[in-house]
C-alpha cells in the first residue's frame, strides 16, 4: 500500500476544528517532510490558531493561540506528557534525560542536576566560556584574514564554540580528546531523531532497516565517549570524600544515579546545548551582518562594558545585546517544534478533547503572530528593552515545568561569544547575499551553513 492510500485511509476523530484532509496530507507529503516550516505556516495561515490534522485515533492538534499553548505547557502541565513521536525518536539517542524523558522521575533528574545551573555556578564558569570562545575563534581566524576580511562559515565555528563550552562548563572539562567524535557522533545523532521523529508509521526499534542499525553504531560511539569521560572523573575525583566536582558530570556523580542514567543526562546536555546555542548564534551573526547598526550599537556596549562580560545579569549591564539575543532567539527558536500528548480529557480553545490528544506547538509560529508582534519578521531588537523576560507568546525554551534547564546557561553563552567576537571583528554578509533557508534538524540551522565575512577592527 502506498504513502498516498495510507494516508487517504486516515479517519480523524470529528471534533468540529478545522484541518487539512487526508487527501490534503497525500499531497503535501514530500514538502512535509521537506519543509515542515513551510507546511505548518500554510495551515495555520488557512485554517487559523486550532488545526485538526487527519490521523487514527486520538485527535492531532497544531496549537497557535498563546492561551492555548499556556494551558498545556504551564497551567494543565501535569495532563500533557512528552509521550509523542518526537521525544520517543529522542530517547532513542539520549536514553530517558532530562529533556526527552516522558517520566514520573524527570523531576528527580532535574533536582539533581538543578545545581549545575545556579546563578553563583554559571557566574563561576564565564571564564570557561570565554576560553572556548577564544579557542574557536583564534582556530578558525588563525590565518590573517586581510583588510577585506574572510569569508567564514559561522555555523561551523559556534558549533565548535557550543561543543567546547559544554565540555569546560558542564564537564569542567577540555574535551579537546573527545570533541571530533563526540561532534561526528552528536552530528549523526540529530540526523537519525529528525529521521525518527518524522517517520510517518513507527518502526519497531529491532527492525534491521538502515535507520535503526546507523542508530545502534551511534548509540555505541556515545556510550563509548561517555564512559570515558565517567571513567576518567571517577579516577580523578570522589576517593577523598569531599565529591566528585560541583559541576553536572561531579553532581550526577555523588548522586544515586547509576552510571548508565549519568550516561542519559550527559548526551542529553552535550546535544542539547552545543546543537541550539550553535544555530542560535549562527543566526544572530546573520541578524547583525544585515543590521550594522544595531551591530555597531552591541560593539559600543560590549566595549564600554567593565571587565570580562560574565554568563549572568545582562539586561541590567548589557541591555541592548540580550535584547539583540531575545529578538534572535524570536525569529530562529532553536526548538522549532514541541510536542505533548494529554493523559485524561481537557478542553483546548473550548473544543473538549479525548485522553490521548496530541498537541504540536510550534515556537517559530507562535513568534511570528502579527497581533503579538508588531512587524513581526522584522529584526527589532527594542522590542525587549525593559521587557521583563516573562512575555506570552515568546517561548524559545519551552514554558511551565519542562522549561528548560540550560537557559540562563545558553542565553549567557550567546551574549560571552558575541563579546569576543565583536570587540576584535566585523561581521558583513558577503556580495549577492541571500538568506541560507532554514532547516529543521533537532535545531532550526542555516542549511548549507552560513557564509559571512569577519574582518578584523582597524
């Protein structure tokens, strides 16, 4: 049976919210998996803030209204798990961590890991930040780029950046030894979730298809990586009795966690952070190289700013640059898509819906809502001047209880990269610019990366 009749087949459950047929879906199937932006903008701007898409079972919603999106992230948090697709295709990389854990015992895993990410712990790591940025840069820009500047591809240095941040933060580690195939391993990783994730049927995870064997060799790769590094902290640490380290890898340590459940939480953080603050970069470089002047405005700032620009407190010492990372953050959100399926009945957008209901919710959508954001695909940075960081439809790291962890931690790792770079170099888009499209993998990335010109301050 083809894709096409499969699909034609499909019954929705009738709860009177508008949607594409299941003829509709037949159609769009290639642009789907292609383009999925693209698609959930189409049916959005078609058939408005509450769409039915055509599935067996349990209703399928794509959830718009802000309202609606706070209800089931915060309000009703406790009915809408993480029990869908996605974060199934997830745990098949991470194992049950923090972010793709559909679990009772995520809130044990995140108070354990909670101090990892206190204010005094992130303000003591800045140093670490800095040093990876540095390091990056100073890599990548080691030839002198010349008067006319260097065409770089600044994805591929704040990937580097994000992965080498993550291992002397979290870890309190270089993983200079471990960086090329942890990133080749994290690399192939998010290629096999977005493939998981956007199977139109469920594939048994023993099936010996291409999929799930790639998935088992990276899966071996990661073990392999993390058990070193559990390894070689363990022999370093702990023996005397005063702990493992205060940060996440010493924490998980102390903790009760077995060695295989530390293994979950460290590819969880590994992946998790350098894959969404690598895009999110790379995006605000692109946001800047477009917009000298709010560039030149971040450079003033960052110069003026007495000493070293730490991981916390930028809206007070540095309000024009975390509003240029908010308003980033706005048009490229880094989770593109996120997901909840409720365990008992609930009403949403005053239609009552079924135990079961799966809900997408979609941050790049809800950002880009003419009524919430005026001229809302325009980089607009003063837009979050004075804002007090709590704004309904604005939601890069998810809402409620499942708000990520990491946030302070890749928000303040954005604003540090951005001072190293900026107060030595200019960024430009180069001649025939053109927006690279965006692409959907575990982060929304630039595809084909992202060329711009760095040319060192006279």
């Amino acid at each position: 049976m083809s894709i096409a009749t499969r699909m034609q087949a499909l019954q929705p459950t009738d709860l009177g919210i508008p949607g594409p047929t299941s003829l509709d879906m037949a159609r769009a199937f290639r642009s789907v998996r292609a383009d999925p932006l693209s698609f959930l903008t189409e049916v959005s701007e078609k058939y408005g803030d509450l769409v039915a898409f055509p599935v067996p079972g349990p209703p399928a919603l794509l959830l718009n209204d802000p309202a609606d999106v706070r209800h089931v992230l915060q309000t009703a948090a406790r009915n809408w798990g993480k029990q869908t697709v996605q974060y199934a295709a997830l745990a098949r990389v991470t194992g049950p961590g923090l972010l793709a854990s559909a679990e009772p015992n995520w809130i044990e895993h995140r108070r354990l890991a909670a101090p990892a990410f206190h204010h005094q712990r992130l303000a003591a790591v800045g140093d670490q930040v800095r040093a990876a940025a540095d390091a990056a840069i100073a890599g990548l820009l080691e030839v002198d780029p010349g008067p006319g500047g260097r065409l770089v591809d600044v994805a591929a240095l704040t990937h580097r950046i994000g992965l080498d941040a993550v291992g002397r933060a979290l870890f309190s580690t270089d993983l200079s030894g471990h960086a090329q195939r942890l990133l080749d391993a994290t690399s192939d990783a998010a290629t096999l979730v977005v493939r998981l994730g956007r199977s139109v049927l469920p594939t048994a995870a023993w099936a010996p298809t291409p999929t799930n064997v790639r998935l088992r060799s990276t899966r071996r790769r990661l073990d392999a990586i993390s058990a070193d590094l559990i390894a070689q902290r363990r022999r370093r640490g702990g023996s005397s009795g005063s702990g493992h380290g205060d940060d996440l890898l010493g924490l998980l340590l102390d903790s009760e966690l077995s060695d295989a459940e530390i293994r979950d939480e460290l590819v969880t953080m590994v992946i998790a952070g350098h894959e969404t603050v690598a895009a999110a970069l790379a995006w605000t470089l692109m946001l800047l190289a477009e917009d000298q002047p709010a560039q030149d405005r971040a450079r003033a700032e960052l110069t003026g700013h007495a000493g070293p620009v730490s991981l916390m407190g930028h809206r007070e010492t540095l309000p024009w640059t975390r509003a240029v990372v908010d308003e980033s953050l706005r048009l490229f959100p880094p989770a593109w898509a996120l997901s909840r399926r409720s365990q008992a009945a609930d009403v949403i957008g005053g239609h009552a819906v079924p135990a079961g209901t799966l809900v997408i919710v979609s941050p790049w959508l809800v950002h880009r809502r003419g009524d919430a954001w005026p001229d809302p695909l325009g980089f607009r940075p003063e837009r979050f001047l004075g804002a007090s960081g709590t704004l309904p439809a604005y939601l890069p790291f998810g809402q409620g209880p499942r708000l990520c962890i990491g946030r302070e931690f890749a928000i303040g790792e954005m604003v540090v990269v951005l001072s190293r770079l900026l107060t030595a170099y200019r960024v430009d888009v180069p001649d025939g610019w053109t927006r690279p499209p965006a692409e959907t993998q575990v982060a929304v990335h630039p595809r084909g990366g992202m060329p711009l010109v760095i040319s060192p301050l006279a």
